[in-house]
C-alpha cells in the first residue's frame, strides 16, 4: 500500500522533474539558455500559452475540448487592433476584446450544454467560422498603425517590465493565482471536478451542468482574448493568422501537467508546468539550431507520450 501511495505521489511530480531534466539538459549541450536575457524571453512567450491553457484546463476537466481558442485569439486581436486605430481608448478597446472573447466563449458553451452538440464538434465549427470572419474582417491583411505603436499603455501591455520582469508574466502570474483559487479553493471548482467525474451524478447531487459548461467556456474565450491582447501589443500588429495550432500547445501543457482528457482529473499548477516544459522544448530546439520541421515531430512526440501515459493511467485506476 505505501509502495503504490509513493508511485502515485511521484506521479504528479512526473512534468516538473521532465521540466527539470530538459532545463539541465538544454543548459548542458547551450549554455547560453540561462542567461537571464533568454530566461525572461522565454517566459514572455510562455505567458500566451499559459493563459490559454489555464483555461483549457477547466474545459478538459469537464470531460470537453476547446479546438476555438486560436480563433478566438485572432479574431479579438484584430477587433481590439480595430478599435484602437479607430481612435476608441485602449483601456476600452481591451475591455471590448474581452467582452468579445466571453460571447465567442459562451457561444461554444451554449452549443455544447442546450444544443447537445458535442464538444469537439461545436468548438471545431466554431474554429473554423471565427477564423473565417477573422479573413473577412482583416480582409486577409494584417492590421497595423501609428496609434498602436504610440500607445504606451498598449505596447506596455506586451513588452513592458515591472521590477525587471515581463508584464505579460506578471499578468500570467496573477491569472494563475486567481485560477488556482476559483478551481481548487471554491464551489466552482469543486462542482467542475464532479462535472468532470460524472455529469449525470453531478446533476442529480443538485449541480447546475449547463450553466457550468456555459462558464467554464467563457472563461477560456476571456483567457483567449487576454492572450490576444498580450500578442498584438508584443507585435504591434494584429495578424489573420495569429493563434494557428495554438490549441494544441495549450491541449498538450494541460495533459503534460496531468489533466485527463477524460474528465475529472487536472490541476492548475500541472498545467504551469507542463506550459513551461513545452516553452522550454521549444526556445530549446532554436538555441541548438534544430529545423523547425523536426521540431514540430519533437513536440508531437511529447503529445503522443503524455496521451499514452493518460490512457494507461485511467486503464490502472479502471
């Protein structure tokens, strides 16, 4: 009993000691991945990844997935880019951007909990028509300007340091603490944890199922949005095509750090992790000068692997 207790407890160190052991293996074959000026670049671009995958998270714990996300992040990108150039605020725009994000969000929610659309279904139509109204909208061309470029607040958004580190981990910082608060330390979470378990008993034990799924999704459309703006300001641009695969880097941190493509099983700090460790692979890969094409096989791999070990892992405790 304690040799099966141990296995179990190690187990969820398993995507920090991995993270460890590529930080140390990476360090020994480049040393120049430690340098400070590399450390807080790939943190900077972690920060997207994390944000989307934090609320990924919530949604592969209800036993859904989320295939939107990166259009959703294109599509709010361009319309805060919009607003800006237009002459509107920015603090408005990016409320407005975040607005935008929860609709697109709660349209997938409402598809998936009154529609009884299944989850990779809906949100895989809703990819690709916020995609499309993204081309339309731009116009297929990116959208750029001096009022995006002059806005101190803005820029700052993406490329500015408080006490020396990167805003956007700042903002990363404090999302994770408030989403580590909202599903391990209240009734929201611990009802999305028994969604995740089993719907029909969480229903009958008096959970509001449809409107959870509703929330949950908005969060990840609001999550998405958030990225977006952190992306535009950093490239002073909104691009059509911004976001493209992103949902399976976020798809892939969330399994990494241990969450269960089944439902039920996840935890936010896992999925801190596992968004580094793919980071890390990564910002890796370039420092030793490895192809991008390979690079993309690496990463699959890595996908592959944690799929591998989940399904093994819900076989054992079946």
């Amino acid at each position: 009993m304690d040799k099966a207790r141990k296995k179990l407890d190690l187990s969820k160190y398993m995507a920090l000691i991995a993270l460890i052991v590529l930080v140390v293996l990476i360090t020994f074959l480049n040393p120049q991945f430690i340098a400070p000026s590399n450390l807080m670049n790939l943190l900077r671009q972690s920060s997207i990844n994390c944000l989307i995958a934090f609320g990924m998270t919530f949604v592969i714990l209800t036993g859904g997935i989320d295939l939107s996300v990166g259009s959703v992040l294109a599509f709010t990108g361009a319309v805060a880019a919009t607003l800006i150039l237009s002459g509107t605020p920015v603090w408005l725009a990016c409320i407005a951007c975040l607005v935008l994000g929860a609709i697109l969000g709660g349209v997938n929610g409402f598809l998936i909990s009154y529609g009884k659309v299944t989850a990779f279904i809906a949100t895989l139509a809703t990819m690709t028509i916020w995609r499309g109204a993204t081309y339309v909208f731009t116009g297929g061309n990116p959208i750029t300007g001096p009022n995006m470029n002059n806005s101190f607040f803005f820029q700052f958004i993406g490329n500015g340091y408080l006490f020396g580190i990167p805003f956007p981990v700042i903002i990363t910082l404090l999302i994770f603490a408030a989403v580590y608060i909202l599903l391990h330390k209240t009734a929201f979470g611990r009802k999305t944890f028994a969604l995740g378990g089993n719907e029909k008993a969480a229903f009958v034990a008096g959970v509001k199922t449809k409107k959870i799924i509703v929330l949950i999704y908005i969060i990840s459309g609001v999550l998405a949005a958030l990225a977006a703006l952190i992306l535009t300001s950093r490239l002073s641009s909104a691009q059509p095509d911004a976001g493209s695969a992103y949902e399976m880097d976020a798809i892939a941190s969330a399994v990494i750090g241990g969450a269960s493509l089944m439902g039920g099983k996840g935890r936010m700090q896992g999925t801190l992790v596992g968004a580094l460790l793919i980071a890390t692979l990564s910002n890796g890969m370039n420092l030793l000068g490895i192809n991008s094409f390979y690079q993309q096989i690496v990463k699959g791999l890595v996908i592959l692997v944690a799929v591998m070990i989940d399904s093994q892992s819900q076989k054992k405790n079946g």
